[in-house]
C-alpha cells in the first residue's frame, strides 16, 4: 500500500508540475501588457516601470517561471485585477460555495445512480434495464442550461416550490446571522446550530444540485450497470450460483464490490467536470461560487484570477484522483498491485 501511494503521489505531483507550467505559459501569451492591465490605461510610464518591477515583468521567462512557482507555494497565486484582492484570498470566499453545490449533487448521484445501475443489471435487456438506460442517456445528454432553466421556470416561477436563486434568503443576514468557520453554509450553520440559514440554504441548494446531479447520476448507473454485468459473468458468479444463490444476491453480496472499482474512478472524473459544469448552473441561480468569480474575472479580462481557478480546478481534479485511486487500493487489492 505505501509502495502504491508514492508511486500515485508521484504522479499527482507530475500531472499539477504540468499545469503549472501550461498556467504560467497562458498567462504569458494573452494579448496586452500585464501591467497596463494592472496599473490602468492612464497610467505613467513610472507607474507602469514600477509595476514591472514588483512582479519582474521584465526578467527572463525561466526566471518569471521559478518565481512563479515559488510564489505558488509560499500562498502569492497573485492579485486579482478586478477586486485588487490577493487570488488566493478571493477563491477561499468563492470555492466552498462551489463545493457545496458540487458536493451535494455527488452525494445525490451515487445515492441514486448506484442503485439504479444495480437494478438495470438485475433486469438486464429488459423493461426496467431499458428505462434506466434511456433515462441516464437524457441525464447525460441534456444542456445543462436548459434543464437549470426549465427547472427553474416550473418549480420555482410557476409552483413556487423553492427559491429561484440565491443561495439563502439574504434577510437572514440581519435576523440570523451565520458565524462563518469553514465557508461552507451548510456545515457552518450546523456547526452554530444556525436553523433558519440552513433550512434556507437547503431550500435553496435544491434545484442547482438537482441540475448539477444530472450528468453525474447518468454516468454513474450507466458504469454501474455495465460493470455489474461484466463481473455477473465471471466464474466465481457462476459458482455462487451453483450454490444456490439467487441473482439479486450474487449482483449485490459478490459483485457489488470488485465492480466499484470502474465506478469510483469515474466518480473522481465527474467530481471535476463538475465543478466546471456548475459555471453555468452558478450563473443561472445566482449561485456565490467559482463559477460567478470566474465569470466575472473573464469579463474583466482579470488574468491572474482566471489563473488562479484554472490552477484550482486542476488541483482539485488531481486531488480527487489520488484519493479515489486511494479508495480502489483498499476496495480492490488487485489495484495496489498494478
């Protein structure tokens, strides 16, 4: 197992080197001048010689690389044009937000998807297998724009059944106002025992993780399924058979675990293009993520914030891999072996 995480931690580091160095190339190769950029348009040629020289603009690019790196572990990712806000500190305001979508639309794709995918195998070619597929194909295949507004015309504009946007109900700031530990509205308003802002949030968080939910609960069964069937037909399933196992326990008792193997490595996949298909879903609702800081960075022409999430979303991706590769080691013994 030690020799299967340095050899995966080794990997990890190579893959975040790579997008250092592709950020750092974009960076460079955006039309404009940095600092003009930084500075203003009606800035002096003093002011913009002396914004070259804070962030050595003018040294050699091997020299511009190495400082940027270590100002990439030291915690300098730069300062954002648009709010003068060091990046770092802006994405430690915009990304829980993002993880709270994201990570409740995950919770909700495997809670759903795997058991789905176990009934298709269970009823493989027939009416319920038939179902299943067609309805993660659509899951996979529909704009996510246009199922975030659909929803949100329906539920919200015509039922009023939840919130159309926002991520709380923003009065609450004045009547009950939530003690912040991790960012993260949820989790800080269950660490205070906050009830109105979580009851809010929840409402709130319905739809965008329903929307964000969609692709992943169609990967997620669709992998299930075919994993299943795939291990169903394997000797040791033919033998439990034979001992008089019925099929529902040989899907679920036996091959259940070794078929989790493929899942949890598209689960890794999902998670991050998630988090990028969520930048829709966040513009749509008015959702206070990555995906509205990203937005509006974009429209700013805000390069070293637009860095920052790239580098993030990389991180998190590669994060994400690492421990799902982590998870397969324990599942499946066979992986650390690879």
């Amino acid at each position: 197992m030690a020799r299967h995480l340095a050899r995966r931690l080794g990997q990890a580091l190579l893959v975040v080197a790579g997008v250092v160095v592709l950020t750092f190339t974009v960076m460079r190769l955006v039309p404009g001048d940095p600092a003009v950029a930084f500075a203003g348009p009606k800035a002096t040629p003093e002011q913009l010689a002396e914004v070259r020289e804070r962030f050595g603009l003018d040294d050699p690019l091997p020299a511009q690389l190495v400082a940027y790196v270590r100002d990439l572990l030291t915690g300098d990712w730069g300062t954002s044009l648009r709010t003068r806000q060091p990046v770092l500190d802006d994405l430690y305001l915009a990304f829980p937000a993002s993880l709270e979508l994201v990570g409740a639309a995950l919770v909700l794709a495997i809670v759903v998807g795997v058991p789905v995918g176990v009934l298709a195998a269970r009823h493989n070619r027939r009416l319920p297998d038939l179902g299943v597929r067609f309805t993660s194909m659509l899951a996979v295949s529909v704009p996510v724009f246009w199922l975030a507004l659909t929803l949100q015309l329906i539920f919200a504009s015509e039922l009023g059944w939840f919130p159309i946007a926002g991520e709380y109900d923003s009065s609450l700031d004045t009547t009950s106002p939530l003690t912040l530990w991790t960012n993260i509205t949820v989790v800080d308003a269950l660490i205070t025992g906050n009830w109105p802002i979580l009851t809010s949030t929840l409402q709130h968080l319905v739809l965008p993780a329903l929307v964000v939910a969609a692709y992943p609960t169609g990967v997620i069964a669709q992998m299930t399924r075919a994993a299943l069937i795939e291990e169903a037909g394997q000797d040791h399933a033919r033998m439990e058979r034979a001992l008089g196992f019925g099929e529902t326990a040989v899907l679920t008792r036996f091959a259940l675990r070794p078929s989790l193997v493929p899942v949890l490595s598209i689960v890794a996949l999902v998670f991050a293009y998630s988090i990028v298909n969520g930048f829709l879903v966040e513009a749509v609702f008015n959702w206070p993520g990555l995906g509205r800081y990203a937005a509006e960075s974009i429209k700013a022409r805000d390069t070293p914030a637009i860095a920052g999430v790239t580098l993030l979303v990389a991180l998190v991706y590669t994060l994400a891999n690492l421990v799902v590769d982590l998870l397969q080691g324990v599942v499946d013994p066979r992986v650390r072996a690879r």
